[in-house]
C-alpha cells in the first residue's frame, strides 16, 4: 500500500509564461500548479524536495502534504501529471491534485509479472507477452498500491492470464473489465517456414537441369568409347 505522507514545502508564484518558467528552472526549481476546491494554484518548488517526494517507496502514489509558504495548514495531495524535459530528463513541471484522505481516488497502476523463470510454459521455451502493463484501481488515497505483482509461475504453454486472475489488495477495487483484460500470455515460439516451390519454379528447375546436361554417350567418347575396350579383352 501507499502508506507514506511527505511533507512538500512550496512558494506561490505570481508571475507565469514560458519565460519565467525557464528563468525557476534555470534556479532549480520547478513550477506546478495546485488543483482544489478552488480555483488552480501556481506554485514552485525546490526540485532536490520534488525529487525526494517521489522517490519514496510509495513512488508516483505518495500522499503530499503540499504547505504553501506563509501558511500553516497542509493541503493533502497527490501527484496528478508531470512532464520531463525532452533532453535532460528531469521534471520541468508538475500538476498536483488536493484530495480527501477519507474519500476514494482513481489511479493508474502498474503490474510487475513475477515467477516468469519458473513458469513450466517458459521453461519449454514458450514466449511470454505482457498485453496490460498498468490497470485502473480505485481506493483511499493512502491505501494506493505503487504497482501490483502478479504471480505468472504456474502459467502453462497456451495459458492466458486474464484480470478476473488477479487478487486484488485488501481495500483496491479493480476497475478495468476483468475479462477481457488480459494480463498476460505464453505462447509457442514462431517458427520460420520456408515457401514451397511452386510448379513453374519446379518446371524452370527441371529446364535448367537438362540444358546443362551432357548428350547421352559423351562421356563415353571422351573415355574413348568402345576403341578403349575392356582390359583383358582383345578387338578383331
């Protein structure tokens, strides 16, 4: 489960546009906005905190007790969307959404196969496919999972893994359809068949075969033919 609350210490800012989102940057912070009852909140935030936040073992599900500077209360929230910069790879800018703790919240999670190398399917050298990587959850917000694991190691040749497999944890409601969500597969390896060769490739192969074949007797004569005789033998 989520279970981890972290405190993320924020300035409102005032002044907005692409300019001045490069200028923070530049500074190492990181601008955002705080989503609520009201109306949208534009913040920035030390990209070292961001980063801390989010790296907890409750990953993108963490609960954020955002403060904004000159305020004691906490607005409890969690991360709504996030971009990275094309090139350097950190977060550039973050949407956060204020939430109830004691009201349910969708979200996104990912599912991790585990058990892979002892699936009998696999051992025999069956592929196993991962059609679904994320499912749709619903649950409180501190109880989120960060990913879900599923267990793939009694999964034989042909098996396919469907969600209605899948248990989900203890106050998680699955979201998706569980049917025809499918979760995983293993099938046989494909196998490279060569084309068979058609009648007019046979007939053309047969033509080059008798163009290229020696008159019947040649070899004879280029051995000498019967002037050679057999030994032991004597011509009249």
């Amino acid at each position: 489960m989520s279970g981890d609350r972290f405190r993320l210490d924020v300035q409102e800012r005032g002044r907005l546009g692409s300019p001045e989102s490069r200028r923070l940057r530049r500074q190492g912070l990181v601008p955002g906005v705080l989503y609520g009852n009201g109306s949208p909140r534009p913040f920035v935030v030390e990209e070292r905190a961001l980063r801390a936040a989010l790296t907890t073992d409750s990953g993108l599900h963490a609960v954020l007790d955002v403060v904004v500077d000159g305020e004691s209360g906490a607005h409890p929230s969690i991360l709504k969307e996030y971009q990275r910069h094309p090139i350097r790879g950190h977060v550039a800018h973050i949407d956060l959404q204020e939430v109830r703790l004691d009201r349910p919240i969708q979200a996104a999670v990912q599912v991790h196969l585990v058990g892979a190398e002892d699936a009998p399917g696999v051992r025999e050298g069956g592929v196993l496919s991962q059609p679904s990587t994320a499912i749709n959850v619903e649950a409180l917000p501190m109880e989120v999972p960060e990913s879900i694991d599923v267990d793939v190691s009694a999964m034989e040749m042909g098996d396919t893994l469907r969600l209605e497999d899948v248990k989900a944890p203890e106050g998680v409601t699955l979201l998706d359809d569980l049917h025809d969500t499918v979760i995983a597969t293993v099938t046989a390896p494909t196998r490279e068949v060569e084309p068979e060769e058609t009648a007019e490739e046979a007939a053309e192969g047969e033509e080059g075969e008798l163009e290229g074949e020696a008159p019947e007797g040649a070899a004879d004569e280029a051995a000498g033919g019967d002037a050679a005789g057999e030994p032991g033998t004597t011509q009249d």
